[in-house]
C-alpha cells in the first residue's frame, strides 16, 4: 500500500501511524508529486495532529531527540525519496531503541545522516549571509535555499530581532515567514516584487558595497574559496555581489 500525504510534516508522520496501526506501507509520497503504480494501490490519508503526536513522542522516547530532529530536517530536505529515507529509519530505530544513532554507517541510518547534515550546514551558511533591508519601517530578506530551512531560518532570527518586525522570503517556494511581536506564521502561495526600499537602506547598501570593496587585498583574493563559502547561487540576494 502506498500512503499518499498532504506534504506537511504532521502528515507524514500520520502515514507512519498507519502504517503500524493499520496496513504497512510499500510507500509513502507527497500527494503533488505521486505517479500511480501498477503494483501497488494507495490511499490519501488526511491528516490528523493527534495520530502525528503519537508518532512524534514515540520517536523521542522510544528512540532519541537526537533521532527525532534528523528525522525533521530529513523532511526539510529536497530530497526526492526523503519519506522512504524517514519509514526506513523508523522501522529500524523502533527496533534498536536507544541504540539506533549508534549505528552510524548503517544502510538505514547513514542516508539521514548525510541528510541532516547538508541540511544544517545549509542553514548555517545562511545564517551568516542571509541580508535583511529596511522596507518602509519592516526589515526584509529575501533567499533561494536549496532545502525548505524558512521554519529554521524564522525560529533563529525571531529570537535574535525579537523586538523588531520582520519577513523572510523564500522565493524558490514562493512563501514568506512573517515576525511580529513575539509570533511568526508562514504564508504560502505569495510572491513579494518591486520593493521601495527606504533612502537609508539605499545609502547602507552602497556603504557596504564599498566597504566590500576596499577591505578586500587584491593581491590575495582567493576566488575559489570565496565560491565554497558563497556560492553563485546565493549571490543575488546579496547587496556586496549586485
């Protein structure tokens, strides 16, 4: 059976429900994403926060914390299969226990390894070169990560700018995470266009870009380390690279 999901993580983690609870499953896919097969049949489950606490606390005591946050940022991944990489760790981490991170380099556990980590490192990355521009009063940033990190990304800055008001905006998903005191909420679907930033912001920017400039010494630019740190990619939403 293959269990088709809403694409939110309380959905996931109601297929894994079901499929201790009530069939096992060949299969766990985004329902947007999902081509039907002619060996398996499959089922919409809807989503139910209840059914997906039971799973959540579940893999925090039964296996670890540890276990549970590999398991999170796995589904933040861009990865394909991240689902399957999910029920095939699962399977095995409710089977091992406590022991299951043990298990480093095994075939079940290592795959989500490897993910959290690209993952971390990602937001890590844009922790240190995310930009934030004044927009009438409203700090504003604007990024293309290659991994849904906004939720981690808004968690870390609406501790940091707590008093402030602010929004991130991931346009490669076309969604923004939206700080205002004390509270965040994520909007889908939005596409954020033709800002005015402020006459201050412009004079920043053009300090910061000349300030880019003269710190740099010529004579020991080293171009290939400056495209490990910051990739081409992440370059257009940086003010130093326009």
């Amino acid at each position: 059976m293959d269990y088709l999901y809403d694409g939110t993580f309380e959905g996931l983690l109601t297929c894994i429900y079901y499929h201790y609870k009530k069939e096992k499953a060949a299969g766990i896919y985004n329902i947007s994403s999902y081509q039907q097969s002619l060996l398996n049949s499959c089922e919409t489950v809807e989503t139910d926060e209840e059914k997906a606490k039971i799973v959540s606390e579940a893999i925090n005591k039964k296996i670890s914390r540890e276990a549970y946050v590999n398991v999170y940022y796995c589904y933040l991944s861009d990865y394909e299969n991240k689902e399957n990489i999910i029920l095939n760790f699962l399977m095995f981490g409710f089977k091992y226990g406590r022991n299951t991170m043990n298990f480093y380099t095994h075939e079940k556990v290592l795959p989500i390894n490897e993910i959290f980590l690209k993952v971390s490192r990602e937001v890590h990355r844009f922790l240190g070169i995310l930009r934030f521009s004044d927009v009438s009063g409203i700090l504003f940033a604007r990024f293309s990560p290659d991994n849904d990190i906004l939720i981690l990304m808004v968690d870390h800055f609406s501790d940091r700018y707590k008093y402030e008001k602010f929004i991130i905006y991931d346009e490669k998903r076309s969604k923004a995470a939206i700080y205002s005191d004390n509270s965040f909420e994520i909007k889908e679907n939005i596409n954020i266009e033709n800002l005015e930033y402020s006459q201050d912001e412009m004079v920043i920017q053009k300090l910061w870009k000349q300030y880019f400039s003269d710190l740099a010494i010529k004579e020991r630019i080293n171009s290939n380390l400056q495209f490990q740190l910051v990739p081409t990619r992440y370059r257009k939403n940086m003010a130093e690279f326009k």
